[in-house]
C-alpha cells in the first residue's frame, strides 16, 4: 500500500475520514474489501507484482511502502511463493524453483504481546487477551489506576489517537471524568469484539 493517493494526495487524508468509516461500518464487508483493493490496484496490479494475499484487504494489516514496486521492477527483489522445504543450505519454493547457498532465513510472522507482570485477573478475553474499555482501562481494576496507551489498530496515524487516550487517562486518573460499571464496560467490549470480527 503506498502512502500516496488520488493526485499525489496522503491516502490517510484522501480516504481515511468520518464518511468513509461510517459507509465501512454500514455496507457489506465484502463490498467495503472490493472498493479498497480495487483503489489500491489503481496504482499497481498487486497480483503482477507477487503481492495478492489470500486474505482480503480489511482482514490484515498492510504493508506501507513506496519502494517495493520500484525494486521489483528493477529487479532488485525478486518475488517468491510460499517455501514448500530445506534442504540444507537451499529453499524449494511451491513452484518448484530452488535457491541454493542461503546462509539465513528470517521468518516474519508476527508477534503476540503479553503483559506478564500484570495480575491474571485483568485478563478476561479468551487467550489471555487483555481487556480494555475503549483500548485504553482494564474493567476488572478499581479504582482506575491503570492507562495501556497506544495497544490498538488504528486506519491512520496513531499518535494523535494516543494523544487523545492520554488527555482523557489523565481525567480519569485525577477523578475529574468517571468510568461506567465494570460490567457495562465489559459489555462494550464483547459489542467492539464481535464487530471486528465482523470485519
């Protein structure tokens, strides 16, 4: 996904806005994946290039870069399918192409955060997820003591969004805004998950 829009323009200012979030919310999944992939294949056919995922657009995080096309086309990288096996010091590819005298391989999977110093009791999602209402405040903790700033998935920048996690933790910390129940903030964490599941 490169950072540039229509006419140059930031993607985040073109296409990240109140409308278009609140047309993804309410148009079909599959409608909302098929006009972003067709927008981003505007600038270049992410099949040609080895780039098509098999996961639809919404359902990953993606990959800002200007310069992979570029490399590609210059040959500078080269794409590759899924690795079937080693073999020693070689790589077999699903298609059958081999590279021989690989001294390293980096496998770029992702990574789970865990918090292992807090209590286990803040932890209420399945797999020791940890809970928070509006990203932000452990239900379980009272009084709210605690403010996990910056632990989301954001569509554009994320440090205003922090910004905005601290002014609003530092009222409550200071007892100036309250928090709702523990179960109505529980409640809204259930309706959140299962509308990114949704997605």
């Amino acid at each position: 996904m490169s950072r540039a829009s229509d006419r140059g323009m930031p993607l985040d200012m073109t296409k990240i806005s109140r409308i278009v979030g609140f047309l993804a919310e309410w148009l079909p999944a599959c409608l909302v994946n098929w006009l972003w992939e067709r927008t981003l294949n505007q600038k270049y056919d992410h099949s040609v290039y080895g780039l098509q995922s098999q996961q639809r657009v919404l359902k990953q995080r993606p990959l800002i870069n200007d310069d992979l096309p570029c490399r590609i086309l210059l040959g500078a990288l080269v794409m590759k399918p899924h690795v079937r096996e080693f073999r020693g010091s070689s790589v077999v590819f699903e298609d059958g192409t081999v590279e021989d005298g690989i001294d390293a391989v980096v496998f770029c999977t992702g990574y789970k955060y865990s918090f292992p110093f807090l209590p286990a009791s803040l932890f209420t999602l399945p797999g020791q997820r940890l809970a928070l209402y509006k990203h932000l405040f452990p239900p379980a903790l009272q009084p709210p003591t605690l403010a996990v700033v910056g632990l989301f998935q954001a569509s554009g920048p994320i440090m205003p969004i922090a910004e905005m996690q601290v002014r609003w933790a530092t009222r409550v910390i200071a007892g100036l805004n309250k928090l709702p129940t523990e179960e109505t903030m529980l409640k809204d964490i259930q309706c959140e998950t299962k509308r990114m599941e949704r997605r």
